[in-house]
C-alpha cells in the first residue's frame, strides 16, 4: 500500500498510525514547530508506519473494530419499555457514586457521603448522587404520618399535612446546598486525594416547595417580636437550626420537589427546609416544626459544632453565610490526562450572597490568570458552571479557579483566609482549590502559598 | 399635641385594621389548608430550651442518679469519665477552675489540648440539657425522662469539676450553673457571616497577570494518601477525556497515550431468572399461565415435566430457536444470550414460576 498525494481522493481522511514518530520527535515539534526537514521526516515516517501496519494487522489499515463490526446492540433485539421501571443510569456509570470518606467518622449513621463532583456536567446534581449527610441515621417516612407543626409567636399554631401542603402554591428554584464543613479536611493540610472528597459535600438541584413566609402568614406570625426562627428535624437527632426573620421571609423554601421527583428519603423524604446561602445544617430534614421566637436558640449544631475557633480564642457563632467559592473539576485531583492537546477545564462556582460574576482560572499557580465562559443559566445562590478552552503543551503546571460573586467579593486564597481565621477552624473554607498537574498527565491535590 | 396624639392614635389603629385584614385575606385565601394545632400536640413537640430556659421543664436529678445513667446508657460510647475518643470527640477535658471564674478556656489558645472537647466549646448550659433530651442515647434517642436528663448533665458537669460531686441539678439552680460554665463568654456574633448583608473578613484581589514572584507549594497529598480513598480509577468514568488514576500503583512514568482504558469499573450484573426472561424479551411472547404468542411458562414446564434431559434439550431449542411444536409461529434464535443466562431462565421456566 502506497500513499501519493496526487492520487489520494480529496476530502478524505486517512487515520495516522499510532506512535509512527518517536516522543523525542514530537517533543521537538511541540517545542520548535515545524520546519522543511522536519515535515519531511514527519512525511516519511508516515508511510513507513502505514506500510507497516497495513501488513501487520488489515483491520488496523482499514478501520476500526468498533466501526467495521457489527456489534451486538446493532443485531439483535433491545430491552422492552419499563424493563426498568424507575429508571437506573447506565452500568458503566457504577464508578460515579456518593462515597464516605475512610475515617472521617467512626459510625456510618453519623457521618458524610461525598457527592462524585468529578463526573458531573452543567449544574443540576442528579438525585442519586446529592450528597448525604445524618446526624442519627436517615429513616423513609411514610409522608401520611408526616406532619408540620408552626408553633411560638404566632396567631394561631397550626398542624400541616402532607395532602395541606402540597395544596398551597408552590414555587420550583434552583439552588445550592454545600455543608457548611466542606473543604473543612483541608484546613490544616491538603488531606484527600480528589474533588469529591474535597468539595463533595455540595449538590444543586431544582427545589419545589412552598415559601416558609406562605406558613408564617397563614399562622399569623408576630414579625415585630419574632426575630428568629427555629427549624426543627424530625428523625432522632431532632436537628434543631436557628435562622434570623428576615432571611426566613426572604427565600427560605419548605420543599418536597427535588428535580422533579419527590425528596429522596437521604435528602429528607417527604419535607425539608431550604435556606438558600446557608451552610446546609440549616435545610433541616424531615422538617416537623417551625418555631416563631424572640432570641437565638443556640441549638447544639449552632453552640458546639458549625462554630469557628479564632486565634484570639473565641469562637464565632451563626456563621452561615456560605462564601463565594469554585472549583474546577475536571480535570481535578486524582485524574489522568492521557495526552497533550485541547482540553476544556470545567468547573463549578457559587455563592450564598448572591449571582456569580465571574471566575478566572490559573494554569500556572496563579501568576496568570484567564478569564473563564460562565455557561447559562447564572442564578443567584446555585450553582454556576464555567469553562476555558485549553491547550496543554505537556508541561506541568497548577489548575486554580477564582470565582467573584455579584456583590464584588473575591474568593480567596488558603493563606488569606488563615491570616484572619487561623488554621484551627473546621468550617467554611471556601479557599481557591489548587491541582497540580505532572508531566505523566496525573493530577494531584496540593495547596499553594 | 392632644390633635398629634389622637392623629398617631388613628393611624396606628388603621395600622393594626390594616394588619387584621391582611392576615385575614391571607387565611382566607388557603381556606381549609392545616388545622390549630391544640396543646397537647404542641406540648409534645415543643421540646426545645433556650438559653434563657424558656421550654425547660420542672424536675430535678442528683449526680448519683446520673452515674446510673450514665453507665447504663451513655459510658458505652463516651467512656467513663466522658474522655473517649472512641465513637464521638470526648465531652469532658480542658477546661480548669480558672476558666470558670473568666468564663474563657484558656486552652483554646493553643493546640496543647489534643481534642476540644463539649464543655471546653459549649458557653451555654441549655444547649446540653436540650441536645441530652431530644437526642441521647444515640441509638435510642428520646428515651431518658427529664429527671434523668436533669441528672446525667449534673454528673457530666461533676466530671468536669464544675459542680460538686454530690449535686442535683434542677430547673431552679441551672441558672446558677450557667455562671459556671467555662466558656461562657467564648462566642461571638460580631462577624459578617451571619446574614447575607454581613461584612466579609477577607478581602482579596482579582489580579490577572504576574501576580507573584514565585509560586510555593505549601501542602501536597502524602503518598501514602494517594490510595487512602481507594482506588481512584474506580471513581472516575473509564472513557471522556480524563481517566482516573490508578492509585493502586505508582505513578505512571509517562504519558499514557490516546485510547488507555484503565482497570472495568462494572461488575458483571447479577439479575433474578424472571428480570432476566423480561430483559431478554422473552416475556413479549411468554406469558406466566396463558398461551400469547407462543406457550405460557405453565405449559412449558409441564411439556417437559420429569424429563431428566429436560434443561439441556430447552436450552438448545432456545439457542437455536424452533418451529412448529406449540404453533405456527416459530421461535426465532437466540445466539446472542449467553449459554449461563439461558440456563437460568430455562431452569426457573421449568420450576413452573
């Protein structure tokens, strides 16, 4: 088989043959581009390599397996309709699950399933993958027996149903929930090897409930002297959340809708709160009372967890707000590039006070930053996604991304943060994630400064 | 004056008049959406206490009770001085009598104290009684009595060496107590990050270009964290431009190239004999007990009941399909299931399921 330019067909492409130049050849390339000499060593190797693989192998000249065969799928009948009911993603899917983190917690029924951030496209997190946290272990209620109470400083305490508050208006937003702890392993040191550990306890769904302010009107709340609410959880540990009036009257949601379908019993089946920008806690599952108050409750998640110890000794309470933050996630810690080329670095940004407005990313540690697409739609406190067109030239280098949100606060970077805030704190670091990128392709978690 | 009062006093009245049937549309509007709740269903919900006790009930509880308690229901996972470190941070530690009179754990200053413990964070007294209440035991949450609450939150406090080994603690003394406590005047609420309009503590720049001198890395994963999380191959997708990394092995020398697959993720898929007749599409034609297309599962099984050969002559039949035994309408082939799968349907047919 000879290849001569003259009589090749126009408009068609002819496959190169794998590794027909030495990597100290396409080095040079890389480095130096193209000259005379080197197109035509380039020219001559190609089909010298053609040559050899045509009488090598005949299927490897002709095409692919996957394309010259027929397969299966092609030749014989598929599953019928509702063969899965409610439907499961694909097999090949498996490896993208939420995860425990080895050793974070001693008791499964306490503790964190991570959500795969490093599989996930756009904004929406599926509802099988929306990270999970349990202060006592989760139940599946029977949302028959499921009731909501509003009680304290209203006109009338009233008892809701499932069947009352499914009758009332409801409003279906997007919206965050990160935890309050997420990124809070990297603290002190770089601590876990990919995003989903690091950033992991972060979903983003369309929520459908009633707004809480509908239940405080219809009870006739005092908002002169009710300053404070208390949202209270109905499984064994009773999670019991303090958030101030005007945020509870603002956008704060009482939900039953997540992404179309009902709850999902690890997310709080069939009622929670949502506190959009607030650390998670708050979004109290299995929600069963809204208390109308005067003053905080310092409840034990708001007096001895979710507090922060600052190097003056004192911790801060009520520290909600979750602060403009982004990540990229792919390519992230723990992922292999397989070759030089283009590449679409992708990530997530978010904010609890409000729109993202943009998000820079740094190949090189932070010396030079680009400024990324943010994709649509841009919503205020949900995610946002952005992407940057990128071309790696095999060199090593450190992935970041640097989000800035609406009201012009910029994230920041780990040493920032520990300047203020020390290195003691668990909660709320919403530091620029750095990745390290090597020569070999493999991505690793490290911080920078 | 006396017209500007009377004026206020109008408009405050029109205020209220105005509030009154505000509230009023709003009810009506819902109509007939929730029930009052009466006092019995609040009272056996409003379970939370303040700081200020407001929702504390009546009742009180000595430290000998509370080691009872404490031994039968608690020690199992806070050990028996509260120390362990086994299930949950310990509860008591670090705090001394000095921090009572300041009402500030000196401990919190440093990283001396290993763990911080409960009563080295907590600055309220009310936060305990009411987390012990609604959530302890752990694995039997709401079961102590408020006696016995009153009485294992005196023996944790006696532990700690803020009251008195002998003590009973009660609804009337506990604002004493309250004075005690170690770090009672440790919080603060004078930060930005309580509401969205709060002031940020950190204020950094967007700088674009050369931004820094010199890029240190200050922090990197240790190697022997690299497989702490299991292997990461496994928790990516094994196609799209990224791979995970097999962190099973060292680091990989070089690129790996276009196209490397790495370790299969996918466990082969264990399915029942009757999902795998439905996935395989037998079922469009066999039906558990009627003839449809061809035979019912019921005829089937009796045909080739006490058959000793019977599993080997179906599954060939069912491989290379068959004609004319049950019907015009012949059975078409089925090479592409596997001879295992086959044997599994044709077995659980033959059971007459």
């Amino acid at each position: 088989m000879t290849v001569k330019s003259k009589t090749t067909p126009i408009g068609r492409l002819r496959r190169a043959p794998e590794n027909f130049v030495t990597q100290q050849f396409a080095d040079e390339v890389y480095e130096h581009g193209l000259n005379e000499t080197r197109r035509g060593f380039l020219r001559k190797s190609f089909v010298t390599a053609l040559g050899a693989t045509a009488a090598g192998s005949a299927i490897a000249a002709d095409g692919e397996k996957a394309i010259l065969e027929k397969q299966t799928w092609q030749t014989t009948l598929g599953q019928p309709v509702a063969a899965n009911p409610y439907g499961m993603p694909s097999k090949w899917e498996a490896p993208l699950q939420r995860r425990e983190s080895p050793g974070l917690t001693r008791v499964s029924a306490a503790s964190v399933a991570f959500a795969p951030l490093q599989g996930f496209f756009g904004i929406i997190t599926p509802n099988g993958l929306h990270f999970e946290r349990h202060h006592q272990g989760w139940y599946d209620i029977d949302p028959a027996q499921h009731r909501l109470m509003v009680n304290g400083l209203v006109k009338q305490q009233k008892v809701f149903t499932m069947d009352d508050l499914m009758r009332l208006p409801s409003v279906s937003r997007i919206h965050f929930v990160e935890c309050g702890a997420n990124t809070g392993l990297e603290w002190g040191n770089v601590a876990v090897p990919s995003v989903q550990y690091t950033h992991g306890m972060l979903s983003c769904c369309e929520f459908t409930g009633v707004p809480l302010s509908v239940l405080l009107d219809m009870c006739g709340a005092d908002l002169k002297k009710g300053k404070y609410i208390l949202a209270e959880g109905g499984d064994g540990s009773g999670m019991t959340r303090t958030i101030p009036m005007d945020l509870a009257l603002k956008d704060v949601l009482v939900v039953w809708g997540m992404n179309g379908e009902m709850l999902r019993p690890e997310n709080g089946y069939p009622l929670r709160l949502l506190v959009p920008g607030v650390q998670g806690v708050s979004s109290v599952k299995w929600l069963r009372r809204i208390e109308v108050g005067d003053m905080p409750y310092a409840a034990k998640d708001e007096a001895v967890h979710y507090i922060d110890l600052m190097p003056s000794g004192l911790h801060r309470q009520y520290t909600t707000i979750q602060e403009c933050k982004s990540v990229i996630t792919t390519p992230s810690g723990g992922q292999q590039l397989l070759d030089k080329g283009f590449y679409n670095i992708s990530g997530m940004a978010w904010s609890g006070r409000g729109k993202i407005k943009h998000v820079d990313v740094s190949v090189d540690g932070g010396n030079n930053w680009r400024r990324a697409r943010l994709e649509t739609p841009v919503l205020s406190k949900a995610i946002t996604r952005f992407n940057l067109d990128w071309v790696w030239d095999g060199s090593p280098g450190i992935l970041m991304s640097r989000a800035t949100d609406e009201t012009g606060y910029v994230q920041p970077m780990i040493k920032q943060l520990r300047e203020v805030r020390g290195t003691r704190s668990i909660y709320h670091n919403n530091a620029i994630q750095a990745w390290k990128l090597d020569t070999n392709g493999e991505l690793s978690n490290v911080q920078v400064g | 004056m006396f017209k500007l009062a009377n004026l206020t006093k109008t408009l405050v009245l029109a205020g209220l008049a105005l509030g009154l049937t505000a509230e009023g549309i709003a009810q009506s509007k819902y109509t007939g959406v929730g029930r009052e709740a009466t006092k019995a269903e609040v009272a056996a919900w409003d379970i939370d206490v303040r700081p200020d006790f407001k929702g504390l009930p009546a009742g009180s509880g000595n430290t000998l009770r509370g080691q009872e308690v404490w031994e039968g229901r608690c020690a199992s996972c806070h050990g028996t001085f509260g120390e362990s470190n086994e299930v949950f941070t310990p509860i008591v530690g670090g705090t001394t009598k000095e921090d009572m009179k300041t009402g500030r754990v000196a401990s919190l200053l440093s990283d001396k104290q290993p763990q911080r413990t409960t009563l080295m964070k907590v600055a309220t007294v009310s936060t305990l009684w009411d987390y012990i209440y609604r959530a302890m035991p752990w694995n039997a949450p709401r079961t102590l009595t408020p006696d016995d609450t009153y009485a294992v939150l005196g023996y944790i406090l006696a532990m700690a060496e803020i009251v008195p080994d002998d003590f009973t603690l009660s609804d009337k003394n506990i604002a004493e107590v309250q004075k005690l406590m170690p770090n009672r005047n440790g919080m603060t609420q004078a930060h930005g990050m309580w509401t969205e309009r709060g002031t940020p503590d950190v204020k950094a720049t967007a700088c674009m270009s050369n931004c820094t001198k010199h890029v240190a890395i200050g922090s990197t994963l240790p190697d022997y964290a690299r497989n702490a999380h299991e292997n990461l191959a496994l928790q990516n997708r094994p196609f799209g431009p990224y791979r995970g990394v097999d962190t099973t092995k060292p680091p990989v020398s070089k690129l790996p190239g276009k196209g490397m697959m790495t370790v299969s993720a996918v466990a082969a898929e264990v399915l029942s004999p009757d999902a795998l007749f439905k996935k395989n599409n037998c079922a469009t034609c066999h039906a558990p007990a009627s003839h449809a297309i061809g035979p019912s599962i019921a005829q089937v099984a009796a045909k080739y009941k006490g058959q000793a050969d019977a599993v080997k002559k179906m599954s060939a039949k069912v491989k290379a399909g068959g004609a004319g035994v049950w019907g015009a309408i012949p059975m078409p082939p089925h090479a592409h299931v596997s001879d295992a799968d086959i044997e599994v349907m044709v077995k659980w047919m033959l059971s007459g399921k």
